[in-house]
C-alpha cells in the first residue's frame, strides 16, 4: 500500500527522470569514443577546422609558413603574428612642439560639405520688390541664399544678405557672381542653383532634386534652349527658369572665366554662360539626368494661379516669368495647397496600408490606434504620471498660467480654440455631405491636454444645427474628439559660442542681506578663483537714502567692504569693484542701467542674488546659453525647503542629506526672475525701445520692470527660461519689499510661501498641530 501510494507521487517525475538517465548514460557512452580514437585524427580534424576558418593567407596551425613540418614551434610563431604590438608615443626633444589646430566643427576636419548653395541674380529696381519676394517664399527652406545685384540703394531689406558688383551689365553681374561663388563657396558646397527674382522655385523640390543627384558628375541641368543660330545639339540653360550646378563644374570652368570674358559676345547672359561651357568644358544643357527631370512651366499673360490645374503647372518644380510680388506670393498659395493635397493623400493612403496589414497580425484590430499611425495615448503609471484636462469656453479658460481659478481666453489660446472649432466643423461637414450641413450654435464644453507622445487632444461638446437637404434644420449635441499632432522635430540653428568667454558676475547687495555675503564670498573664492575661471565680481551697495545721509558717521556696508579688501589681499591679481546706488526700490533696471554704462557693450552679465552659489558648470551654461543678438538666459534655481518642517522628526538628517536627494527636499521657483545672463549689447537695445515709449520711461515705470520684463517687451531676442539643478539656494525667509510695484511683491510672497515645504510635509504638519491642539 505504501509503496503504490510512492508510485503514484513519482509517476510525474518518471518521464524527466528517464529522460535524465538516458542522456548521461549517452554522454558517457560518447567520452569512452572519443578516447578509443586514433591519436592523430582528433589533431587533424582541428587543423583542418582552423585552416579553413583562417582563409589562404594564415597557415595552419602546426604548420610553417613555407610548408614545412614545423610542430609546435610553427604554431607558436603563428599565434605571435597575431598578437597586437603597443607602441608608446615619443616625441623628439630636439624638434619644436608644433601645436594641432583642430577645426570648430568636424564635418569640416572630414572634409564634409554642404548640399545646396542658390543664388538670386536681382537688380537695383526689383532689389526691394521682387527679391523681397523671392526671399519670403524660399528663404525658411534654403539655410545659404545670397542675393546678387550690380548697384544697390542705401539700405538693404531686412534679412537679406546681398553681394552689390558696382555694374548693372548683365554679362557682368553673371561674370562677377560665377567668380564670387568660385572664390568664396566653391569648395563648402556640392550643388549650385542658379535663378533670377523673377522666378518662382519650390524650394523643397529643388532640395529634393539636388539630393537625388550624384556629384561624381558634371552637372549642367535646367531647361534646354537652342543658341540662335547656333548648333541644335548643344543648347544651354535658360536663366528665367534657373538651372543646377554641380562643384565640378564650377572647377573646372575657374580657369576658362576670364576667356569667356573676352573672347565671347552676348546680350544674355545666360546665353553667355552657356556658350562658355558649351565652348571651353563640351557640356551642354540637360533635362533630365539619373532619372530625375527637371519640370518648368512658362506663365501666360494675367493667368490666375488658383484656376491651373494642369500637370505640367503641378508637376513644375520652378515658374517663370513672374511679373509682381503678388502673383509671387499667388503662386506660393497655390503650390503651397498642392502640396498639402499630396501630404493628406500620401496619409490616407499609408493609414490604409496600416489598417489592412493589422488585420493580419496576431492581434488584430484590437492594436489599432486612433488616428491611424499615431502613438497610442500615453498610460501613466501611477497617479503622478497622470495629464490633466484643461477646461474652457469660447471666452474663457479655467486653467490660467498666473494660478487663477479663471482667466479670459486671449491671445494664441484664443487663436488655437478657434482654428480648432472651425476645424472640426469642417470634418463634420465634410463626413456627412450632402445629406447634412452642421452650423455650429455654441461650444457647450471644451476640454484639452497635452501629450507628450502624440501632441494636443481636444474633446468638444458642441451645440450644432443640422440642416437637411430639404432645408429641415434641429438642433444636436454632439462630443467630438480631435487631435494636434506633433509634426517634424527640426533642430533650430544656433550661433556658435564658447566656453572662454569672460563673464561679468554683478551682485547687487541691500541691508536686508548682508548676513549672507560672507558665505556668497567664500563660494565665490573656491569656485572661481582658486579654479582661475575667467569670470570678474561688481558689488552694487543700495543705500536707501536714510543710510546714505550717515555714511560718514555709520556705513552699513563697512563690513562687506572689509571682506572684499580681504579677498583682493588672499588673491594678489583679483580686484572687486564696488558701487554705491542710493535708491528707495532697487529695481533690477535702475541697477543695471548703473552697471551697464561702465562696461563695454561685447560684456557677458550674470545678474544673480546674495544666495546664488556660483560654479564652473553654471559660469559655462551661461555662457552657452547666452548669445549676442540672439538669446538671453534666465535660469531657475532650485529652493530648498524650510528644513525645520521638512525633517521636523529627525533634525540631524538635515545636515546629513546626501546631495543626490536635492530634489526630494525642495522646488525649482519658478516665481523668482533674480538670475540673468546676457550680453549689454542687448540690454543697451532693449532699454533704448523702452526710453522711445515715452509712456513707459518714467521713475514709476521702472520700477514695475524686471530684466526678464525688458527683453520680452522690448527686444526680438530668444528668451530661454530653464530648470538649473546647479543653482541650489537654501531656504531663507526673503524680506519683500512693499515699495514694490504689486506684481512683483505677488511674485516675493508666493516665492516664500511655497519654499516653506511641500504639501505633504505642510499636511503632516497641520495634522501633528491639530493633533497636539486635540490632546
């Protein structure tokens, strides 16, 4: 009874324990083989194995190189052939160090170029008509376009750089441009594209054709027309139409330029440069060439654009000859409509494509998303993670960015929910028609979000009257939901800076603060000046003027002065400036307009507080960040949180706290503007726009103002706003100031306010304080 009942427990072990025993009792069987064999097969079988894995030119092992029976000794000698060989660098004492310069980008040490190149030939009459044109309709898509003219008035239009030749012959502008572009691009750019101001040119087609183009060719390309009078089988390019020039070319027509000068007569100069490849190179004008055409279209007399319908106007990749700017921009429209057909049918089509090929994966249409092809929504993890929906009418919005209940729908909010409505009604009528056209009564609610993943979703719920054919209308509730999504990620180009430059460190200073300057000092002195950064200090003294009546007898900032003249007595070579500003209300721009008139205008400023402590990793992010004429950079530090509320259990951790939990103990304060970079140039352009508004540039006015107020109102700069986990400050009750204007004193107290800890350290808190009031 026993041992069936054992039976009955092993019988689901039996098969593994079979199988077990078969394979050990077969691996044994195997080794005892392996060991009967002949003494030289084994060897042999390896060799031949090793012979073939190392190909004719390695012999095999235990062979020498010549064939020889070499034995062990051979393969020895073999394996030393394949062992790698460290040698150390040496340099000659006796010869001069020459030191590597090493080029700004490496595309350029590789010896990479740029793709296209496009010149426009214009003149001094169309100059600020017809090149103004051109420019707006090209120039967001061709990143090197210049403009050449013979003559020139006195000011050029905006955003247009412009080579003038000082002739107005037009053989002389083509021969002097062609020269001009040999001299400076010839050896930066593979292709060349060539055209007139009167010329309309989709500017994505021409990237497209030049990128398909290989340029191990002479490339002679654009539309062929006939010499007159001259050989039929050698036509040139006519310029109206504009043509493609290969690098190769332009080298080798460099030294026949100045023969085609002399030597060849014409009136045209498009004409003139064809002839001179015709004549001294042997190319003539092509078409078509590596499967890639070059369609143009020849515009009629007072032709509408918004009527052609024909393929070759579709199909034309530059139009000619257009008369006036606003048949230019005409043109733009059309084409630029064309091509949105294109994108929305090549979408459908891909969105089929999709649909038909899920039906055949294992998992069906249950995989499917909504709208076909883009990212799912994203799923959040935890309550955290979860993106909350925006709330809003035709008038108003519920989630404000200053933190009000409610704000009025303005500006790009108000733009977005309009383009968003009218975009829906178009969808609606364009699903039911002709049995319904939808005329929108009312948005009942409407909410948004954003998505990191996909872009901006919308759900709508819309008052709207249905109307029939037979003119019957009702009124009906409807929920639509609609999607933004995010288009093509372009990387934005940006001037080049460097980390050398020096960087103006300007600390203003009040009554208020001075217990904190001697630990600003010391950070200043480790960071910066033991490190020999290339950063200098000015000190701004704020007397109110009660302080500064008794200077004499009682200076305030006697102390702070005698911890500078210790600093420049540490630090032989290192000199701190300080200045005295009397005033009642330290407004930022009444203290940089002070600092700003004793400094050249090419200065690197960084404003910052009593409280920033300063590093090389925050010196070098203001000096990346901050570009002349470009971009000015307001960082945000990091504040940490009243430790007295935040280890109120275990007073010790708060000295204890490793650096990497930072952001655990604190917030970026997104209220405080004390921290600045940018250059005077910029500042002395934006605060010359503020004294032209005579409404603005009072005592009064000044002091409603930040920096960060100066260049967003009155500058065309980039203004960065970022998180800094380098700017780390440790919690102070900041002392504000009432003389502040109200949006700045809001500003000082909510900064305040939420540094004190965060919400659930205040609900701990609360709750032990209730608790203990209970009790």
């Amino acid at each position: 009874m026993r041992a069936a009942g054992l039976l009955a427990f092993l019988r689901p072990a039996l098969p593994l324990l079979l199988g077990l025993s078969l394979g050990c009792s077969l691996s044994l069987l195997r080794v005892s083989w392996s060991q009967d064999a002949p003494a030289g097969e084994g060897d042999a079988a390896d060799a031949a194995c090793l012979e073939g894995a190392a190909g004719p030119e390695r012999p095999p092992a235990g062979r020498s190189p010549e064939g020889g029976g070499g034995g062990g000794g051979g393969g020895r000698a073999a394996d030393e052939d394949f062992k790698p060989r460290i040698v150390p660098y040496s340099r000659d004492p006796s010869k001069p160090y020459k030191k590597v310069l090493r080029t700004r980008y490496i595309q350029t040490e590789l010896g990479f170029r740029e793709r296209l190149f496009v010149a426009v030939l214009t003149s001094k009459a169309t100059l600020n008509t017809l090149a103004v044109a051109v420019n707006k309709t090209v120039a967001h898509h061709f990143s090197h376009l210049l403009y050449f003219t013979g003559l020139r008035g006195a000011k050029v239009p905006h955003g247009m750089a412009v080579v003038s030749h000082g002739d107005e012959r037009p053989v002389w502008l083509m021969y002097e441009t062609v020269r001009y572009i040999q001299q400076h691009f010839g050896g930066d750019f593979d292709w060349f594209f060539v055209m007139q101001d009167d010329t309309y040119a989709q500017a994505e087609r021409v990237q497209a054709l030049a990128g398909h183009l290989s340029i191990n060719q002479d490339v002679y390309l654009g539309r062929a027309e006939q010499f007159i009078g001259g050989d039929e089988r050698a036509p040139y390019c006519h310029g109206g139409f504009g043509y493609l020039l290969s690098r190769s070319l332009l080298l080798k027509l460099r030294p026949h330029l100045d023969n085609c000068r002399n030597e060849i007569l014409s009136v045209r100069p498009d004409e003139w440069l064809g002839r001179c490849i015709v004549d001294f190179l042997g190319l003539s004008c092509l078409s078509q060439l590596q499967g890639q055409r070059f369609l143009s279209y020849e515009l009629a007399k007072n032709v509408e654009p918004e009527k052609e319908e024909g393929e070759a106007f579709r199909g034309a990749i530059t139009v000619h000859p257009v008369a006036e700017p606003t048949l230019m921009y005409r043109l733009h429209k059309r084409y630029s409509r064309i091509q949105l057909e294109r994108a929305y049918e090549e979408i459908e089509q891909l969105q089929d494509q999709i649909c038909n090929l899920t039906t055949r994966m294992p998992v069906g249409e249950a995989k499917l998303t909504w709208p076909v092809g883009i990212e799912a929504p994203f799923v959040p993890k935890s309550r955290f993670e979860v993106i909350t929906w925006d709330y809003f009418t035709e008038q108003h919005l519920f989630s404000c960015p200053s933190g009000a209940p409610k704000c009025e729908l303005a500006g790009a909010s108000k733009a977005d929910v309009e383009n968003i409505l009218q975009a829906a009604l178009e969808q609606l009528n364009r699903r039911y028609r002709p049995r319904l056209r939808f005329r929108k009564h009312q948005l009942l609610n409407g909410y948004r979000r954003f998505d990191p993943t996909r872009g901006m979703e919308y759900t709508l719920d819309l008052l709207l009257e249905a109307v029939t054919q037979k003119g019957h209308s009702h009124l009906l509730a409807k929920r639509v939901n609609l999607l933004r999504p995010l288009s093509k990620v372009e990387i934005i180009p940006m001037p080049y800076v460097m980390e050398a430059t020096r960087v103006q460190l300007v600390l203003p200073l009040t009554v208020q603060e001075l217990d904190f300057v001697g630990s600003f000092l010391d950070a200043f002195a480790v960071n910066a000046l033991d490190t020999h950064d290339n950063v200098l200090l000015t000190l701004l003294l704020v007397y109110d003027p009660y302080d500064a009546q008794r200077v004499a007898q009682v200076d305030v900032f006697a102390g702070v002065k005698a911890m500078v003249a210790q600093l420049e007595k540490r630090y032989a070579d290192v000199k701190i400036p300080w200045i005295s500003v009397k005033t009642e209300v330290p407004s930022q721009i009444k203290l940089m307009d002070v600092v700003s008139k004793k400094h050249p205008v090419d200065t690197l400023f960084f404003l910052a507080s009593v409280w920033t402590e300063i590093s090389g990793e925050v010196l070098n992010r203001c000096r990346m960040n901050a570009i002349g004429s470009w971009q000015a950079f307001f960082p945000i530090h990091f504040q940490e949180f009243n430790p007295v509320l935040t280890y109120r259990r275990d007073p010790a951790a708060a000295a204890s706290t490793s650096g990497t939990d930072f952001l655990r103990d604190g917030h970026f304060d997104r209220h405080a503007f004390a921290e600045a970079c940018f250059y005077n140039s910029d500042y002395m352009a934006a605060r010359s726009r503020l004294a032209a508004d005579a409404a603005l540039d009072r005592e009064e006015a000044l002091e409603d103002l930040e920096v960060f107020d100066l260049f967003l109102r009155y500058s065309q700069l980039h203004l960065f706003r970022a998180v800094e986990p380098g700017l780390v400050q440790k919690y102070v009750l900041q002392s504000c100031n009432p003389r502040l204007s109200e949006e700045l004193y809001r500003h000082c107290v909510h900064s305040n306010l939420q540094g004190l800890a965060s919400r659930s350290h205040l609900a701990m808190a609360f709750f032990e304080q209730e608790q203990a009031n209970s009790t």
